[in-house]
C-alpha cells in the first residue's frame, strides 16, 4: 500500500464578529488507499474540502484526527520526515508556485539540492534532462517565470516534483487554468511519465472529462465526505448517488461531439 | 458593426475586421495570449493610453474609437455589458451584492435607490438562483464562483443592453455549474434578443451558444465562419488543432459513459 487515508478528520475555526468563533468542518472522517502506480481522481467542487486534503497528504497541515500512511509510516510521526521525500505537489496557480525572482534551473535545483548531494555540474546536468523529460530544452534553463507561457511553467512545476524520484505526486487542479488544448498536451505527458518512471497520482480537479482521460479510480467527493468510489473507470457510468450522477450529466452535456452540432444547443 | 484594428510596437493584434449581426452570438476562440479579450477592450475603450489603437468600431453609427469619452461611458455599461472572467475579483468585497447591483443599476439607468431594489430581486430571481432575498444581502465572498457569475449576468441582463461581451464567462466556474451558465446565455439570446460575443479557449463551450466563429492565433483571425462550417468542416489547421485536441478528451469520455 503506497498511501493509506485513515478516518480524517479537519476542521478550521473561523471567526465570526470579534469574540465568537465558530469551527468550519472540512473533513469529516475521511478514508481511502493509493495503490502503485495508479491514477486516482478526487472529484468534487469549489469548497468541497478536496484541496484541504491534498495538503494533508503532502504533509504541510495536520488532520484533527486520523493517519496518513505512506509505506506504512505515519507521515505526522517523527520518522515521517524522511517519507515526505516519497511526495510531491503541483498546485493550480502555476505562477505563484514559483519563486519570481528564481530562474527555472534555481527553480528544478532547489529539491534536488535538499535531498541529493550532487556537484554543480552533475545538479545541471540531471535538471537538463528533467527538463527534457517534461518536453522542454536546455534553452529555457536561465530564463525566468514570466518569460515563459503557462503550459510551460506548469511543466517546469512538473520537473521539479518528479526531480526527488517521488512515489507519488498530488496534482491539485493542476490542469484548470490552462488552455483546452494544452490541457491535453500535459495530460498526455503525466501518463507518459507513469508509464516511464512508475508513479502514481492523486488528481484532484472538478472536471470530470479529464479525470476519464488519465484516471484509473474516481473517488467523488462532497461536502467534506467521499460520496461514492468508483473503482474501475469503465463503471462510471453506473454512479448511483445523487451527487455523482449530477456530475456525470453535466460533463455528459458538456461532452456531446462536436461534430453532430444540430443536436447539441442547449437551447 | 465593424471592427477593424491595428496596433503598434508590439503588434498584439493585426488587422482584425469582424461584424456582429443582431440577435446572433459571436463566438471568439483562442488560445490564451492570441488577443481575444484585448480586442473587446479595445471596442469599448478600456485599454490605457499607451496602446495605440488604429482603425474603426462602429456601433449603430457611432464610432466607439473615436467618439468622445462621455458618449462612450453612456454606451458602455447602458448598451454594451461587459461579463468578465473571474466572477471573485470582479465584485468589490466591501459590499453586499443587493448594494453593488443598486449601485450600478442607478447610475447607469438614472432611477431611484427604490426603484432599482425590486429590479435587483428579480434580476436574481431570473437568474434561477435560490433564496434570492438572502443572496441579496450577501458579501461576495460568502457566495460560491457560479453565483457570483450569474449575478453578474443578472447585473448585465437588467440593463438590457444591445450587446453583451462576455470574456470566459465560465472558465473559472466548476464544471456542473458551467452548463447552466451556458443555458442562462442560450436564454438571453431567445428571451431578450440581445447580441453578444462571447469569449472562450473552449471549443466546447462556445460550441453550444455560438452562431459564428472566430478562430483567433498570435492576434490574426485564421478562420471565420458561421459555427456549423467552423466546427464541421475546419479548414485552418490551428482550428484543426483546437478541435482534435478538445475531441481526444471527449472521445475517451464518450467511450467510458456509452
């Protein structure tokens, strides 16, 4: 078992007037497994609490209650801080993930300087051929984030979390603010990645079309619970909560071909 | 109306001439950086003065970039409504949302504060959102992106304005909420025959309220058509692109859901 969610639960105070404060639950005993080397889609919307867990998985905040297993170490133990090793993250907002001041090859060096003693040129030499892991050139090695378009920058972001030989990464809505079309483009180069280096996925994302494309379980996720788990992808459509379903038709209206274009107005 | 456009130094867009028919949806797609919100602004004159503007917008006779500012502010806001993308930021947190929309419908209809809060309520309540007395009194933070999103278009539709241009009005909008959004636009178009151009690197969304296409590259139209030759039969290669990519993501959808 590559990562184990155990009952978590989360909750944040929030203040209401100056004295009171009132407790915002956003988990509410939460458990799922990750298995290697597989794709595992979280959908849920805005609010829905599924980004709160990405961050407890990645360890940056502590659930109230519950465990988080990676290899069957407890990630909030003392003997957890090696294991986060085992871990990376690509947020949304690409461009804040970055240090603006950073060029992309202080960017790519700063894991790969944390946890692997390299020489300088060894260090270049390895964020080169990240960067031509995730379709970039060398060329790009001492530009700066504003220089470059977001599917790239996202694609540095991509480098820089496969650079520590992670387990697994959590891809936290890391493809909502990108273009359709390059959309596809990074898809394509996450499964190529899974398929070349062994990893797994947690893909957190409200779009249920591209968890179909890359996803090999959905788990749907509401109001801080796991609704319904769908644990072959070629099930999806025999969802049976409520929730789920509405999902499924409002991608499914989304969806229809292009091509038969009469039928499709929503009108 | 006509629009023909030309910039300078840095050229972000060149040579754009595009006309918009009433009661027909234009729709513009591209992908991010080819120019397309940049032109909307420019027709209504909300770029700053170091971009230099060349050509002709002509609303029903008027040319928006030439005419005087107090004849633009009187058309914009009044006859053109603008939707823009992020529905979070658009909204002024400070106030609740009954207070921004009186405030705008005064200003730019010249009624009474009394006047404009029943129009408020039933903007909301057109736009199918539930408690609409509540949400009324509501700060935009407590509201989630597709309610904001649809105040906004509540906001635009009580104007009644001749054209509405809306900038990726469901990009940052959660998937189950984008198709109603796309059904409230569908509605507007029969209900109130307002124009409207309607912006989006969706193929998929612009596909479903669109009557024309404009498919935009590096600040060039490369293709242009009504939405039935656009999607149908692409003849550009970049509309090709756009098209193959979006259907590679369905296709493997469809496939799971049949």
């Amino acid at each position: 078992m590559l990562l184990q969610v155990e009952n978590v639960y989360k909750s944040y105070s929030k203040s209401c007037g100056i004295i009171k404060k009132e407790k915002l639950q956003v988990l509410k005993g939460v458990s799922f497994k990750l298995h290697r080397s597989e794709c595992l889609g979280i959908i849920g919307e805005s609010g829905s609490g599924k980004s709160t867990l990405g961050r407890l998985i990645i360890g940056v905040e502590k659930p109230d209650n519950g465990n988080i297993f990676i290899n069957n170490t407890n990630i909030n133990s003392s003997r957890g801080k090696s294991i986060k090793k085992d871990v990376s993250v690509v947020f949304q907002d690409y461009f804040s993930s970055v240090n603006p001041r950073f060029k992309i090859i202080d960017i790519i060096s700063e894991p790969i300087r944390v946890y692997e003693k390299l020489s300088k040129k060894d260090t270049t030499l390895k964020i080169i051929n990240l960067l031509e892991r995730v379709g970039l050139s060398k060329k790009f090695l001492s530009r700066y984030p504003h220089e470059l378009s977001g599917g790239q920058l996202q694609r540095v972001c991509i480098a820089r979390a496969i650079a520590t030989k992670p387990k697994f990464i959590v891809l936290d809505e890391a493809i909502s603010s990108l273009d359709v079309s390059i959309q596809v483009q990074i898809l394509d180069l996450l499964k190529e990645l899974k398929n070349d280096i062994d990893i797994s996925y947690i893909f957190i994302t409200h779009d249920l079309t591209a968890v179909t494309y890359i996803c090999d379980r959905v788990i749907f996720f509401h109001d801080g619970n796991i609704v319904e788990q769908v644990d072959n992808i070629e099930d999806l459509k025999n969802v049976k909560n409520d929730y789920s379903k509405n999902l499924l038709q409002a991608a499914t209206q989304m969806n229809v071909r292009e091509a038969i274009y009469e039928n499709q107005r929503v009108s | 109306m006509d629009f023909k456009d030309y910039k300078d130094v840095v050229h972000i867009i060149r040579d754009i001439s595009f006309s918009l028919k009433k009661n027909h949806c234009l729709g513009i797609v591209g992908e991010s950086g080819s120019g397309k919100s940049i032109t909307c602004r420019a027709i209504l004159g909300l770029l700053g003065k170091n971009f230099n503007i060349e050509g002709d917008a002509f609303f029903e006779g008027i040319n928006l970039l030439k005419a005087d500012k107090r004849r633009i502010r009187r058309i914009r806001g009044k006859e053109v409504s603008m939707i823009l993308q992020n529905p979070m930021t658009s909204f002024d947190p400070l106030y609740s949302i009954e207070n921004q929309m009186i405030e705008t419908l005064v200003e730019n209809l010249g009624i009474s504060i009394s006047e404009a809060k029943p129009l408020c309520l039933k903007a909301v309540e057109e736009m199918n959102i539930i408690n609409p007395k509540v949400v009324l009194k509501k700060y935009p933070h407590e509201l989630s992106g597709g309610m904001l999103q649809r105040v906004m278009i509540g906001i635009a539709l009580t104007l009644k304005p001749q054209i509405i241009i809306a900038d990726e009005p469901t990009t940052a909008v959660d998937s189950a909420n984008q198709i109603k959004v796309l059904k409230e636009f569908a509605n507007i178009k029969e209900k109130y025959h307002t124009s409207m151009i309607f912006i989006s690197h969706d193929l998929g969304a612009i596909s479903k309220v669109a009557d024309d296409i404009i498919v935009m590259k590096d600040g060039r139209i490369v293709e242009q058509g009504t939405a039935k030759e656009i999607l149908n039969s692409p003849k550009n290669h970049h509309t090709k692109y756009l098209i193959d990519t979006r259907k590679s993501l369905v296709d493997r959808f469809n496939y799971i859901i049949k």
